[in-house]
C-alpha cells in the first residue's frame, strides 16, 4: 500500500495564507506566482522507486523553471504531465502553448519551463532518466512536445488508472510503472518531431529572440567555448526555441560557423585595402 508523500490543500485556509503555504511547498522547484483570478490548490504527490506521480488542482497560479533555476538545483528526470480538464499553458520556456484536454506535455527537467494554470486538474508522472534512457536516448530532443489524444490515449489511461489505484499498489506492482510508461512513450514519440506542435503563447515572438540571440552571438563570437549551451544560458531562452529560431540557417551551429568565416573575410578585405592603399600614402 502507498501512502502520499504529501498532500497539500488550500480550502480551509484564507487566498493569501494559502498561496504562501503552496509558494513554500514549491519553493525548492519552481518559482511560483500568482496569475489572473482565484488562488486555489489541491495536491496529492506519490514517491515510487526511481518515479514520482502527481494529481493537482490549481488555479490562479504559474510556475518558472528558469536558466538558473535549473542549473542551481539539478533536477534530471523527465515529466509527463496530462491535462484532464481546465486552461494549461505550459511548455518550454518560450513557446508555450495551449494545450487540450487529453493532450501530455513532454517535460525534461534539465531545460527551462513555464506553465500557467486556471482550474486544471492534472496528472503529471515524473520519472528518472535512466528508468528510460535505453528506450528514448534524447530526452531532452523532446522537451517541450506535446502528444495529442491520438498519439498518446493508452499513456493517459495508464497515467488515469495508475493515479487512480496508487495507494492499492504493492512496491512490485508499481515499480513496474516505470519502465511500462517508457515503452509507451518511446512508441508515443517515433515519428513525431521533437517539440511537435510547440507554439509561442507567451512571451516574445521569434523575431525579438532571434536578435538577441544574434547580439549575443556577435558579443562573444571569438569565444572558443560558443556553443548552443552557452548561447541559450547568456540569452535565458531554451535550446529548443534556439534551434527553432535558427532552423532555416541549417541549425545555430552553422550560423556561428558562418558569422565567424564573415569576420575573417571582412578582416582579410580590410588588410587587402591597406596593402594597396600602402604606396600611394608612400
């Protein structure tokens, strides 16, 4: 039998007391705040072997994981989250998106994200890397992905039934969860293209951090260690949007490699000029 690992709810404390209560309870993952209308929240969390498993209700609230957030507490592990019903704006940090009920928002805690929830009641199955590294070897390829209802409806009805019967479970029974739920989602994502149907719903669009991300490139093209780590770090945005912004360039790798031959040529035409300009000054 599993008991909860916690179990958290705001009724019978006043709005502002209990958005505190809850901003505490998260403040080791996210930071949260307070968005339009009615704080509210309920949630029942489950500690597996290697797995944790999740059912809230929230509303009137956000939670960010942003660059230094995930850098500072080291989190690894991939999250599924099922909307069941309610407003979900969630995904990558960048390009969220609204998702539908039905739909599982792919998550890899090593990457930045935000969500934003009004009167969602969620499922969210979070589970270490290693329980599914031998089955999706990418993980973080995905983060941000969202599968809809077709894709995805025998993940949510185990996620639904696994919530449902938790507390029945036997350690035996359960920790085979894991490994069950990374077949499925190894299934789920063959064929779909990493970060399928992410769409910016918040924040600025593409251009805006093209720019920057361009700025930024232009300020430290020199440095050896340029890459697409240090450029979503530098700039605060997720690899997934950088390599969407720079997807009709062949990828930020070759638009660095690019800038950096334009440089040199632009030197070489500069030495050029001054080589012939040379005797007339003599």
């Amino acid at each position: 039998m599993s008991l909860p690992l916690l179990s958290f709810s705001s009724k019978a404390l006043r709005p502002a007391v209990g958005f505190d209560a809850y901003h505490a309870l998260y403040a080791t993952g996210a930071d949260v705040t307070r968005t339009d209308g009615a704080f509210h929240a309920e949630v029942r969390a489950y500690r597996f072997n290697r797995m944790l498993v999740f059912e809230r209700r929230l509303a009137g609230v956000g939670h960010d994981r942003d660059v230094a957030r995930v850098r500072r507490d080291g989190f690894d592990h991939l999250t599924l989250h099922l909307l069941l019903s309610g407003t979900l704006v969630a995904g990558a940090e960048g390009e969220e998106r609204r998702l539908r009920p039905g739909e599982i928002l792919v998550i890899d805690t090593s990457a930045p994200q935000r969500n934003r929830c009004d009167d969602t009641h969620t499922i969210t199955v979070a589970v270490a890397r290693d329980q599914i590294g031998s089955l999706i070897p990418d993980p973080r390829a995905f983060h941000g992905t969202v599968l809809s209802q077709r894709v995805a409806g025998v993940i949510a009805d185990l996620m639904i039934s696994f919530t449902h019967r938790v507390e029945a479970l036997t350690p035996d029974t359960s920790d085979q969860f894991g490994p069950v739920l990374g077949m499925l989602l190894a299934a789920a994502l063959k064929g779909t293209p990493p970060g399928a149907e992410a769409v910016a719903a918040l924040g600025q669009p593409d251009g805006g951090r093209r720019r920057k991300v361009e700025a930024f490139i232009e300020a430290h093209l020199s440095d050896h260690g340029l890459d697409a780590d240090a450029i979503a770090g530098g700039v605060g945005i997720s690899r997934t949007v950088l390599y969407r912004c720079f997807a009709a360039d062949g990828g930020v790798a070759r638009f660095i490699q690019l800038r950096r031959l334009e440089r040199v040529r632009n030197v070489l035409r500069r030495r050029g000029g001054a080589a012939r300009c040379g005797p007339v000054r003599g």
